[in-house]
C-alpha cells in the first residue's frame, strides 16, 4: 500500500460568514476544479458535491447523529434542532458537526464544511452509490484533508477546529440531575442521602425551576430562600451546583437582564427591525443577538451573578434556540380553528388543522426565518446563521467565565453545538428515552462526537424522557461510568431515579458502579488529558486502535484512551454478552465492584460471555494497564497515597499516568512513567517521574501483572 | 426434576361477557381463593392479580407487543391501539393477547385472561420481583394452565381457543402493496414488471383509494373502470387482488351499505341512542355494531361484491376502531382556540391548547366511552369491549366468505386482533417504521404471536411509514422469506418500494430471496400445517426447542418449524453475524440463491459469520432436512415433478412432508416420511406415502446428505 502523506486544502466559495468554528488560518487552494474527486454544482442558493461510493467505503463522523457510527446508507440533515422523540429517522439533531471522514481501501479523506447554514449529507441513502452533501448557502469554506492513516485526519481536524475542551477534574465525577428539584430542601435531601449512603456524587444540577418565573439570571426566593447560604452548604459537602441557562429573555419590564437588553439593542430584530418576540418557558422572549461581540461581552459578565455565589459550573439549553410558537402563529391559529369544517372533508377539515397547529407549535423551525442577526453586512436571517447560534451562545459563556475567574477551569455543557463548540464546552446528547435502544445510541453518539473533537460528552444516564426500569438503570449506569459525563437526568413527569429509588439490591448495584468509576477516575483522567494533548478522541472506536475491516460495523464497545475496551450490556435480561475482542489477548475483567479480583486471559476472536446483573465487561488490552485507587466521595476527598496498576503483560508495556491541578488552565502536568518487560516468568520493571506543576500524591503503587497463562505477578513501586 | 403433569383451570369473577375468545367449555373452579400463587385483589370495577418474581423467572407471550420476547421488566396494556411511531414505549398495541406465560426453574404456568376490557401486565417494571396484573372490569374468566413443559401449555392454549387459521396455500407467496396502488393503469404495471422480471409474486393488494369517496363495499369506476375484467386480468396473470376493508360507514344518502345499516339499526349508538357519529377516512361516519349476530351476517354477506368478482381475500384495517375525530370535539377545540391567550402563560395558554388538540385529535381513545354495543343486557360503552371489536369484525368476515365459497379458504390479516382472532384470520403488525430497530421488532412480534396461536403473520417488509433504502429493503426482505406472511408494503409519502424500484444488482438480490422462499415453500407449507396441527408455533423460539437456560435472551434467531433456524442480518453495514448454536451440530447455509450449493458445518456454540449484502444466514438442525423445489412465478404455476431434501446426518433423521389442495378448508393431507439412517461412511433410507385427498406431484427426489467431516452423499427417491 503506497502511504499518502498528511495534505490539507481550503477551499472557498462565495464570502463566507466568519463562523469561528475554524481557527486554524491555512492559505486559500486558487481554483475549486481541482476538489479531488468530488463534483460541483453551484448555484446561487445552493452548492453541492458529490462522489461515488465504492461498495467498501465507510464514512464516519457528523456528530451527535443517530445511528451507527459508520455513516454508509443513511442521510443526516446538519441543523440544529432537538429531536423529540429519538427516533431513528430524525434527520436533524442538536449536534451537527459537518465534518465527515471516508474510508476508501487505502486512505482516508476528512471534509468539513465550514458554513453555519443548513448542510445535508446523503450517504449513500437514495443511492447507495453516491454521496451527495447540498450546502443551503453559496458562501463556505470547504476543507478537504487526505492521508493514509486515519490518526492524522483526526489530528489535523483538531489542529483547525482547537483543543477539545478541558472540564474541573471533578467533572468526570458522578452527577445527579432532574427536572427539577424544585426547592432547596429537595437538594438538600439529596445531597444527604448521597453522603448518607456513600454513594459518591460530585453535582447535583438545577433545572428551570430555580428561576424567577423562567428569567434567566434570577433566582426564585420562594423554593430558594437565601440561596447564597444554600450553595455554601451544599457546595461545602463536595457538590458542585450546575444551573441551568436558556438563551431567552422574558419580556417583563423592571427585570434589569430585559431592560438592559432592549436598551443597548442586544436582542434579534423581526424584519421591521424590532426585538423580535417567541415564546418557551418564561413565555414571551427575545433572544440575545450572540453573534454580536457586544452581546457576548454583556450575556458573559451576566455569570457574575453565579460566580460571585461560588458557582462556576452550567449547562446551557433550549439553545438551538428551541422557539414553542409566536404570538402571530397563534393569531393565524385561532382564525384557522374558527374556519375549520368537518363537514368539507378534504379541505378546511380538522386533520389538516391540526396538521398546520403541528407546523406552528413547538417547531422551532418555523420561525427560523423569521428573525435577524445584525451582522457588518446588515440584517441576515437567522435560517442562514442558524447552526452557529448555540456556538455563538457558549463563545459568551466561555469568556464571560475565564475573565471573572482567570486560569480556572469552568464546567460547561451544552444541547445545542457545532464545530468549535468542541473546544469550549462539553455536550450532553440532549433529550433522549429510557430506551434501551437510546442505551446504545448513547455508544454511537460519544463515539462519533469525540471523532469530531468533543472529547467531554455524555447522554442521560436512564432516559431524560419516560420512565426507567431498575435494569435500564444499571446498564445504563454501567455504560455511563466509562463515559466522561457520567449523569442521571430525568424529566418532570417520569418516575424518580436516583441512585436509591428502586430497591435494596439496585441501590447497591449502582453504588458498587459509581464506586468502581471513583476507582478508576485518576487511570480515566489520565487517559482523558493525554488524548486530549495528542489531539485524538478519548471514547474510541475500534477501528481508531486495530486494523480489522470488521471493526467498522462494531456499535457496541469502545475503547476510553488506548487501554480499556467496554462491553456494555445493551438488552433486557440479558446474562450473556456477544464480544468481539480484536487481534490481541485481552485482561476480562468483568467488572462489578472496585476491589474484585475476578481477571480472566481471553485470546483475539468472538466470545459469549456470562454477565451478572451486578457486571460489566471490560477488558484491558495485551501489554497495557490501567490504573486503580482508593475511590472517595466526591473529587478532592482524600490525598490518594496508593494506587493499583492491572495488566496483561507478555512483552513490553509502557503506561504513563498523567496527573495536575484538576482546576487550573494553564497547568503543566506531572508524568509518572512505568514500564514492564516480560522476563520468562519474571518481570522487570522500570519507572520514573516528571514533575509538574502539580505534585504526585502515590507514595506506593501496586502492580499486578498477569501472563498470558493466567499466573498474576505482584510487586510494589515506592515513590518519594 | 419433579414432572408436573398438565392441569388447567377456570376461574370465575362476576358475570363475564361471552367474547367467544375461547370455545373449550372446562368446568369451572368452586373457588378462587386457591389461584395458584397468586395474590387477588377485587373491587368494583377492577380485580389485580399480584404474584412474586424469583431472579429467574422468566415470561413470554402477550401477543405482537414491543420489545423482546421474555417480557420480564416490562409493562404492557392490553387495549386495542394502532401505535403509531411503534416506539419502545407504545405500551398498547394492535393485537393484545391477554395470555402470558411465567417460566420458573422446573415450571411452566401460562394465565389466560377472557375479557374484553383493558388490561394491564406489569411484569417487573414498577418492581423487578412482581408480576402485577390489573384488569379494568369485575367479570371475566382465568385460565391457569400448568406443565413441566411448554409445549403442553402451549397446545391447551391452542385447545382453549381454537387452530390456528389457514390460509390458501399461495398465501405463502410473495405479495406486493402500497398505500396505494391508485389506479388499474397502476397494477397492470405492477403485475407486468413481476413477470417480465420474473420476480415471483402471488398477491397485490388494493389499499383504502380504490374505494369511492372511502366507502366501504364500492368501486371508484375513475380510476378503476371495469372493475370485474381488470380483477379478471391480474388474476388471470397468478395474483390475488387483495382489496382492504374498513369498518366504518360513511354517511352519505343513497349509499346502501349505510342505509341498510340505518334502517336496521345496526350502527353503534351514542348516549342518546341515536346512531354515534365519528370521523375516519371517508369524513362523517357510523361504526357497525359487530357484537351482535345481525350484524355480522350482515356484514359478512357484504362481502358477496367481491366474492362474484372473484375476490377471495382481504385485509381488515382500522379496526381497533381507529377515530380521527368527533364532531363534538372539533366545535369543543374551536371554542378552545378562540380563549387561548398567550399573554396568560400557564393558563389558557397555547401548549395546554395544543395538548388538548392532542388528545381530540388521531387519539381514538378519547371517543370510547362516548359509544355503545347492544347487549343483551342493555347498552354497554365500547371502552368496557373494546378489545374484541376487531375479532368480531373478523368473525363477521369469516362466516360470510364461508357462507359464500363453502369449502374454500379464505385469505384474510387483521391489523387489530385478539385471542380467538388465531382462529380465524391472519395478522399483520400494524403501522410500523423503515427503522432497523423494526426489521428485529419484526423477529420478536412474530414469534410472540406464534406463542398466542397467531400463525400466519407477518410485517410490513421495508416499513410502513418511512424511506428503506436498498440495504434495509434487501435485509428485511430476507427475513421476510422465512416468515409466513411475506409482504411488501409502504405508505403515501414513502418512496416506491417495489423489488425494482433501486438499482440493477438490488433487483437481483431481492428477485433471488424471493426465488429462494418459492424454491423452499413446500417445505415452509408443510412444516406450517405440521406445527399448525399439533398446535405449536410455526415461527418458533430457541427456547421451545432446546433446554439451554441462555436462549430466553436471543431475539434475533428464530425457528421455522422443526428444522430450519433462521439468523436475519439485523444492522446496517454488517457483514459479520454472531449467532448462537444450541445443543447439536448445524448444517449452515450461506443463502443468497436457491441453488447455491454453499453448505458447512458449524459445531454449537457462538459463531461470528461472515455475510454478503445477498446472503441470509440459516442453518439446518443435525438429524434433521428441508426440502427444495423448482420456484415458480406464482403458486400453482407448474406441476413441480422434483425435489431434493438436504440435511446433516449423523444419527437418523425422520423427515416428513405434508401436502395438499392448498385450498380446501376439510382436505385430508398427504404424508411423505423419508428415514435415513447414517451407517458409517453411507445411509440407509427409507420412504413411505400416506396418500390424502391430494396426489403428489413429485416423481424424484435427491438427497444431498452431509457427514460431520463435510463429505456429502447424494442418493435419490423415486416415487410412483
């Protein structure tokens, strides 16, 4: 196979808006004839590309889409909007990222598309032949990188886009969230019983209901008396308390967010340059222009308002922006309804009411034309610049934070992103089911995010919609405790489902999972900082690590850094598991408690696997390890002095634990570097220390140290 | 082991409805306090059976519900409803069968419920350790029927509420279908294509447009002028024209079928008394009242319109009923709609409107207790009866086509259906999705059916609502060649669907599946009216086949039959397949084309096979053979003089083919039983022939006989 070296090309067509989303500044290629072997067609509303398909191509990336992580067959509509139910042919969902990588028989070509307007993507759908990519705009940058390995795409998309972003070390910790916990006494029974039953938690988030009537930036004081002394004592038990923030702001004159707005022209405009009204939660709104540096600056000093309570942790949602109707649609409505004949079947009748009543509410897209962003070229729809508007909202966010607490990390997740999000915020999937088919969706999400940079994701652990049962739970909970936002979140009307609230045995199941991710949280953190600094994913598809052409079609496992492979259980009552373990010999662990001790030598192939309600399969790969400590409470608990590594050694491992602050920005970490060499039946081992800006807290660490006949070495490490 | 022998109770509470859902009169129990082992709760409009769960139990069975086949953890209502996304949470569908079987460690119990009132199964979804079921209403039957062994419980169930229906032999066709084919022009062409690519097919069907103006029993003359000579000349070409039948009469004077129905008082009746009036396809219109006798020789002599047509099978749609609306609601959403007011947020506001327009609006549950049976103890609402009205429906249907072709089958599915319906009528799973999720759905709704008697059912291949594209059209149509209703079918704002309608080399692949299920029909027929007549599923579990504690799980393999496992490839892009061999050795064949000769032996165990996009993966059972034919285009089409039987012989293998008119209703089966017996290197062999009403057409048939080492021996019998 000849090797094509890493090349990158940018083309332009028409003048772009300066989205952000790249910020890597790479010369313009002269002519688009050349754009290797796609066609074009433009017009002036419109380009598109396209190329054949062989019948091996494989395409992988898009984001948060639905579906397997190979692309082939399926059409994805890059446009950010949150799809209720999950079902999976919503084409269109609240992470679009127009970056899409094929995989031919010897290279791989990434493209990203860099336009906040509507793209759409036709893998393979309406012919299984062709790819087919139509940008709703004649005014993009295409970029187009090449190389034989799929590791430099990768890289290279990380070079253009930035470095994934880095959340509080304590953000790999456990979180609980609902929609809502209503008063502070609710968080305060939580907070206690999570402390009470050592079930370790590190936040507990607050949905819409803390605000003043949905007014974002306020506090109700009804459910929330004295909320300076409520986060005092909740954060002093080791929680961190997350709010939430909506973009919209309700109109109501005397609240000063409102006033402010209108007063300095923040908000969007409709097309008789008004602020333009919808309505969500708080009822009518505007909706802050975040395009506008001004805006940014403004909606960043309003976290004073938290920051100053000690928070610095948020999630951002409804920041499509989801819009509920207008007050116009209405209008148009109720003259509708009173026209409405059921008597002239076909016409005016009532199935064709209701569909229009479904077109008009609680679809946000109806509107999207709507309103206007005031950019240097006057007024522009929002449609065109749709995609960008939630990026464009965490830009303010992001900023606002690091300038009122400098060089600290702050904790921000959002619903709604898109390429450039990656380096500034974390993801949550948004509004999944409890499902077990949203359990695996949830696999195919994280793996395809973290293709496209976003390294810090998640989905809500047990179904944000609908009603978990105690199974979906724990499988859920097992596959969150390998996945970087690791979060129970449920709505209003499902039944409750914190950790306790099934019975005896799930609550310990589920302690003994959230305390086996505690154990592993240096080993995953470690893992986290160093894919992030090699600019490669962190949740892994197999194909990224192994040369196996069968890897493409694997949904259900993935690696977390270059060392563990997860087999979550994905179906009811299963006790068997279907595995595929590639090339090499692999450590089973299946996994239930932190300090079990039940590791099994598996050889390269199929396996079916035995797995307890209680279990987890994990497996760690021939000639690496992971590592294990004591679990705490909550982040920053206790001084860690011992730590446990686990391996499979039959040749040479090298493991590096990278450790630092887990608050700071600009924080050089320390590197612990062991290495083990297969010696007969012996091992010799090495290690030595680089120092950070960050001290190492191990005093001793534990080695344990299989052979491929099962036979398990120990032997300690003293540092200082 | 302690063997339980078979025991069956009754158990009576209150005055039950005589639904004719079982039609084995047993005595009754004296008392119920001794219901087995479970807990009984009565009040006056509910009784709830409650009943403890060890780890191990197991359940199956409630006919076509979501999800998989071991019901244990979740809940499901038994009340008639077109669930439509069939999303993971429809907890009500379109054929509840109120018979659930509870596996413990050395038992079997199945529990059937008689009554047609909404019910309610919690099978360990509220709490993992109970099985809770709540019955809305305080008359009904209970059957507890009680083994050491499945098959036994299954063949009383089958005792309790009738055979299996069978269908014309040529429904084990393929057949085309498309909401709709909306002119004769149309089927013509469609009819053409089939021969002229001579992909083989038995059936097209005509959905709801080919009416006038939706009225039931009527010819739009527009596009179908003619009628009589068109149905001549696509039948005479080897289809079946399958027209659809609703149940709703529009109102429209001078229309006879509604007049008739007027005038005698057959309609449904609101409080008032007066006819209750809803709305449907055709606008404004009455409901029959299928409960009563009159009425359903009625409407079983109605069929005689197409019956002198020749026009012997139909498909019941809509039957739950399904409501589109009232009139009373819509003048209610019209007055609603004029108060809204979206300045008063959480109040008269527009979401608490469109939640109401909601639940007006396609939620046939809302009108249930507006209408009225006549019983013979007065008006009773449909809510309490609900769930037989589509039996009742397919009752009227049944008598009337066998009062108009004495002796000849009849071809008749049913969207809705309930227990007794396994008797009378095929089903089809209703309104589902081009969804992959579906295709599996597809494996797990058609064996749960088989448990509840239901035989001759089937999907719609590719998706009712929804786009396939060509890889899941290919996938689930080679599932569909092994399950007995094999039918292609889509809906108005889907794509065309038809085997052509892609690309060349899709053409070939599904002409080729579907070849294959002609080549294997004979076989498929015979194993069906075997499995038909000694009461047991045709589409069968693992589990009822082998004693391995593992295959409660497996949902995506199934049996046909005795001999024949079947593992559909059930993810896009795949072209591995894991699949589980319980027990003994296989035969395993790589199918894409009947008369491909790729056969391998596997051991038990689990396997990751490698598949083409045109290979469907099935395996023969050791000691056991199938048997192949020349296709034909439609059933019926040549005088078939050959046939060849392969298997994997090491012990002795019993095989016996069953044949006959495929047409008659009292038609005395002919039996061919071949016996090999392996002996060393060679076999030895044996036949015989019970002649029934029907001669064998077979004078040869070749038999290709498999060792374990992969050696295959080829012999032949001559007949006649």
């Amino acid at each position: 196979m000849q090797k094509n070296k890493l090349t990158t090309k940018r083309y332009q067509i028409g003048n772009p808006y300066p989205t952000e989303s790249v910020i890597q500044k790479i010369p313009l290629e002269n002519s688009i004839e050349q754009l290797n072997d796609f066609k074009i067609h433009q017009s002036k509303e419109q380009v598109s590309l396209q190329r054949k398909l062989s019948p091996e191509t494989a395409m992988y990336g898009l984001g948060q889409n639905m579906g397997p992580i190979n692309r082939r067959g399926r059409k994805f509509r890059m446009f950010n909007m949150q799809a209720r139910p999950q079902t999976p042919d919503c084409f269109a969902v609240n992470g679009p990222y127009s970056f899409l990588i094929i995989k031919e028989a010897d290279t791989y070509l990434g493209i990203l598309i860099d336009c906040p307007s509507e793209i759409n993507f036709d893998c393979g759908f309406n012919n299984q032949k062709l790819l087919d990519i139509t940008i709703e705009s004649s005014d993009l940058d295409i970029y187009l990188i090449n190389s034989s390995h799929l590791k430099d795409v990768l890289q290279e998309y990380v070079r253009l886009t930035g470095t994934a972003y880095l959340p509080p070390k304590w953000a790999f910790g456990f979180q609980q969230s609902r929609y809502s916990y209503m008063n502070a006494e609710e968080v305060k029974t939580i907070a206690n019983k999570f402390r009470e039953l050592k079930i370790p938690c590190d936040a507990i988030y607050l949905d819409i209901d803390y605000m003043d009537d949905y007014k974002v930036f306020t506090v109700d004081q009804k459910p929330f008396p004295n909320f300076s002394s409520f986060v005092q004592e909740i954060q002093g038990q080791g929680f961190n308390i997350i709010p939430i923030i909506d973009p919209g702001v309700k109109i109501e004159s005397g609240y000063s967010v409102y006033e402010d707005g209108v007063k300095n022209n923040y908000f969007c405009k409709d097309a008789e340059g008004n602020d333009y009204i919808a309505a969500v939660w708080p009822g009518l709104l505007h909706f802050p222009d975040f395009l506008r540096e001004e805006v940014q600056n403004w909606w960043g000093d309003l976290h004073k308002f938290f920051t100053d309570l000690g928070i610095t942790a948020f999630w951002n949602d409804m920041n499509e922006p989801e819009i509920f109707y207008s007050p116009e649609t209405i209008k148009k409505l109720q003259q509708t309804a009173s026209e409405m004949d059921y008597t002239a079947w076909r016409d005016l009748d009532p199935i064709h009411y209701k569909i229009k009543m479904d077109s008009y509410m609680l679809n946000s897209e109806t509107y999207y034309p709507d309103f206007f962003h005031q950019t240097p070229e006057g007024p522009v729809a929002h449609t065109k610049l749709h995609n960008i508007y939630g990026f464009k909202m965490l830009q303010a966010a992001s900023e606002g934070l690091l300038k009122l607490n400098p060089n600290q990390r702050y904790f921000l997740i959002s619903r709604s992103s898109t390429i450039g999000a990656n380096r500034l915020s974390g993801v949550w999937t948004g509004d999944n089911h409890s499902w077990w088919e949203h359990l695996k969706l949830n696999i195919q999400m994280v793996i395809s995010l973290n293709l496209c940079g976003v390294l810090y994701c998640g989905s809500d652990i047990g179904g944000h919609c609908g009603n978990a049962d105690e199974e979906l739970l724990i499988r859920w909970t097992q596959l969150g405790a390998f996945v970087p936002l690791f979060r129970n979140h449920t709505e209003k009307s499902s039944r409750q489902q914190e950790p306790w609230e099934y019975n005896v045995q799930t609550t310990q199941i589920l302690k003994d999972t959230i305390t086996l991710r505690y154990a592993l949280i240096d080993y995953l953190y470690s893992e986290f900082l160093k894919s992030r600094s090699s600019h490669l994913p962190f949740i892994r598809a197999l194909f990224l690590e192994f040369n196996d052409p069968s890897l493409d079609e694997i949904n259900d496992q993935f690696l977390c850094g270059s060392s563990l492979m997860v087999a979550p259980v994905i179906e009811a009552n299963a006790r068997y598991r279907n595995v595929y373990l590639p090339e090499c010999n692999w450590l089973f662990w299946s996994a239930s408690a932190y300090n079990q001790d039940n590791f099994q030598i598996l050889k390269s192939g199929t396996h079916r696997l035995a797995v307890k309600l209680s279990e987890v399969p994990v497996f760690v790969k021939e000639n690496e390890l992971i590592l294990l400590t004591e679990p705490e409470q909550y982040l920053g608990e206790l001084e860690k002095k011992e730590a446990s590594l686990v391996g499979l050694v039959t040749g040479t491992a090298n493991f590096s634990l990278y450790y630092d602050s887990g608050s700071k920005i600009n924080d050089n970490p320390g590197i612990l570097n062991i290495k083990i060499r297969r010696n007969g039946a012996s091992i010799d081992l090495e290690h030595d220390l680089i120092i950070g800006d960050t001290p190492i807290t191990y005093q001793k660490i534990s080695l344990k140290i299989f052979s491929l006949s099962g036979d398990c070495l120990r032997r300690e490490i003293t540092l200082k």
